[in-house]
C-alpha cells in the first residue's frame, strides 16, 4: 500500500506539474529531500523519478512566460561554471569509475539548482518551496525525534525514516540538516499565508522544530552540538532583548541535556580530543589532502579520498593508521576533488549567496512585502548552520546548499522588482 500511495502522489505531481511548472519543481525537491524510492516497496524504486522530474522541469523552463524581474544572476553563473569545471576534472580523475558515479548525480544539483530562480517569481513560490523543504525534511526528523524521547537515540542508530548510511539516512547530516531547518521554520512561524488555520499552523512549526531538535541531539553525532552552537549563538545576537533570549536558551538547553546519556556527554566530550580516533581520522584527511593538492593543484575528481593514506602520531603517542577514509568536510572535499579552481568558485558561490541574503535582510521595502527582510534573515542563518556543520561532513555536492543559492537569487531577484515598484 504504502508503494501504491507514493507512486499516486508522484504521478499527481507530474499530471498536475502540465498545469503549473512550478508544481514540478516542488516535486523534484521531494522526490530529492523525502527520497520516495527508498520507502516505496514496489513501482517507484524500479522508475528514475528523479531524471523524469528533472526534464520535465527542464523542458517547463523553456515556456516559462516572459518576466522582466526575473534575470540571469551572478550566483546562478558561478554555479553554472562549478558545473562545468567538476565535469572537467574527470579528465583527470585519479579513481575513474567512481569519479563518474559521484558526478552522474552531483551534476544534476547543479544542472537543476540553476533553473530554479527562474521558476520563484512571488512570495507564494518562496513559500512553496520552504514548505516543501520544510515537510519534507521533517520527514525525516519526526520519527527520529519521536524515537529518541522513547529510547534517547544512540549513534549510527537506524532511527530516521530511511536506513542507509548517505545522505539524510547518515546521522552527522541529518544533525545538521535538522537544525538548519529551523529557521525556516521561525519564517514561517511569522510569515506564512498558504496554510490556513493560523493558530494551528503555529503549533505544528513549534513540534516541527523541538523535533528538529530531538533529531540533532539523538544522533549523537558532534556536527549537530556545534550546529545547535551556531543557531543559538546567531538568535541571541540578532535578538533585540539578548539577556532575555540567553536566559530562555539556557533553560531549554539545561533541560534538554540534563536528559541526556552519558554515552551522548561521552562523545560530545571528544571533541577537541587529541587522542579520540575518528575526530583525529578526519584531521589526517585533511592533512593529507593540503599535501594532495600541492601536487595536484587542480584536484584528484570525485573520489579521490578512497588513494589517501596517512600515518599520524596522536597526542599519547600512539600511531593512527587512515586509508580510503571520506573527507568529511565540504571544505576539504571540494579542494581535494576540484583543487583550488574548484575551491574559488565554491567559496565565490557562498559569498555571492551571502551577499544576496544580507541585501534581503537589509532592505527597505513597504509593509505589505516586508516579509522578503525575514526571508533574508532567516535563510543567513541556515546558509551559517550549513556551513558550520559542513564543517565536518562531506556535503559539498549535495543539493541543499545549492537551494539556498537558488533562493538567495529569487529573494534578490524579488527584492530588484520591489524597489522598482
């Protein structure tokens, strides 16, 4: 039954996508948060879901009706530019089949992350898509949270709605995934209008959001502490009574980790352990691949770690031992797979995104469309999030941050037809 009601919600999407382009993208980021092919038992996992999505966006953005709001961006470009010179290093690629693996679906974030501003022309659309992201990243976190209140999660514990080990099925990324769904939830906490019953409504973000929470926490994973560090640290500052905000905050994390394990302070207290051997792996990595690309300026492509090898001394003495071990760190996944081209153009796309959010967050506009200042704010704090926890996880290519690019060009390309107006 449960294959039968996906695959009848997938083909509403496509059948009513021929009325309304826009539907379709909303479904695309769907199929790529929610992952319907890996919960339907029959139909869906046996059909490409997510290439027939894609080009029917594709073939949609060619009738898209004329805006004259809606422009080519410098975000979108770069992104454009990142596309191509990740598909250039499989030249050279030092691990071929799997550099080709890792691309065949990288490149389609990036193919499609392009043709989504053209498709967000009004807050409506901006609303669509949080809420897309929203629920279906939630998703993922209501039974996680809900399991860790009856059993206080554990790490590597299979508690999500999916159970492989990529993607948000993998407990570091849906730590920090979680929580950067937060503060789209805080927008649309405030802001939102497509969902009717206000007051109800605001009750179902503030579960969305403690369950978010739950999440990050149950995983045990120190992505989502330093993520949760991170939003805490970034709603205090912009919080116009600060003592009061520090105080509330401090209250729900007393209460919160009060609860908590011992097995969970255990390993929140390795970090910054100069002895603890996966923390400690992962800075081998990372050395390893500062040394990688001082030979191989260009980078190694995709998949490059699995010829890493490296031997370090930890701080007792002891010799830690790493071959084939992932970068996790999108900083030092993209320098190591693309080099230092690759690595400008990434940091140049984050800067640009950056850029966009803060003039959104800093715009003077009427009353009736002051929410694209919220937006703007809301989503600086999730691109942080992101960047805080991609720290220490290798998400370099996978869609989210490319959304967020997205939406920093809808909200800029919003922002331009408003000051016009």
């Amino acid at each position: 039954m449960r294959g039968i009601f996906l695959t009848l919600v997938y083909l509403s999407i496509l059948v009513l996508g021929f009325q309304s382009s826009f539907l379709l993208v909303l479904g695309y980021v769907w199929v790529d948060i929610f992952t319907p092919q890996l919960l339907a038992y029959s139909i869906l996992p046996s059909i490409p879901v997510s290439m027939i999505l894609g080009l029917c966006v594709f073939i949609a953005f060619f009738k898209l009706p004329k805006d004259n709001a809606v422009q080519l961006r410098g975000v979108t470009v770069l992104v454009a530019l990142f596309g191509i010179w990740m598909t250039m290093t499989l030249i050279w690629a030092a691990v071929p089949d799997a550099a080709y693996d890792k691309w065949n679906w990288a490149i389609k974030n990036i193919l499609f992350s392009c043709l989504v501003p053209f498709f967000l022309r009004s807050r409506v659309h901006i609303e669509a898509f949080l809420w897309t992201v929203v629920i279906s990243g939630m998703a993922h976190c209501l039974p996680f949270g809900a399991k860790v209140l009856l059993s206080g999660g554990g790490y590597g514990m299979p508690l999500g709605l999916v159970y492989v080990n990529y993607g948000y099925g993998e407990g570091s990324t849906l730590a920090m995934f979680a929580i950067s769904l937060i503060p789209m939830c805080l927008y649309l906490y405030k802001w939102q209008t497509l969902i009717p019953y206000p007051r109800l409504t605001k009750w179902m973000l503030m579960l969305f959001m403690v369950m978010a929470f739950l999440t990050s926490v149950g995983t045990y994973a120190r992505t989502g502490l330093v993520s949760i560090g991170v939003l805490g640290l970034l709603l205090i500052l912009r919080s116009k009574n600060k003592v009061r905000y520090l105080i509330l905050l401090s209250i729900v994390g007393l209460v919160a980790f009060s609860g908590a394990s011992d097995q969970w302070t255990g390993r929140m207290s390795t970090i910054g352990d100069g002895t603890e051997g996966s923390a400690m792996g992962r800075v081998a990595v990372w050395l390893w691949t500062m040394g990688y690309v001082m030979t191989h300026p260009l980078g190694g492509s995709f998949d490059v770690f699995r010829i890493n090898e490296m031997t370090m001394t930890l701080a007792d003495g002891s010799l830690l031992v790493v071959e084939a071990k992932a970068f996790h760190s999108i900083y030092f996944e993209i320098l190591g797979e693309t080099g230092f081209p690759g690595f400008l153009l990434f940091a140049a796309i984050v800067l640009k995104t950056r850029s966009h959010f803060i003039n959104a967050r800093n715009a003077v506009l009427s009353k009736e469309n002051a929410w694209l200042s919220d937006a703007g704010l809301y989503l600086l704090f999730t691109l942080y999030v992101y960047l805080a926890g991609g720290a220490f996880i290798g998400v370099g290519f996978q869609s989210y941050f490319y959304y967020l690019a997205a939406l920093s060009v809808a909200l800029y390309n919003l922002q331009q037809r408003f000051q016009r107006a």
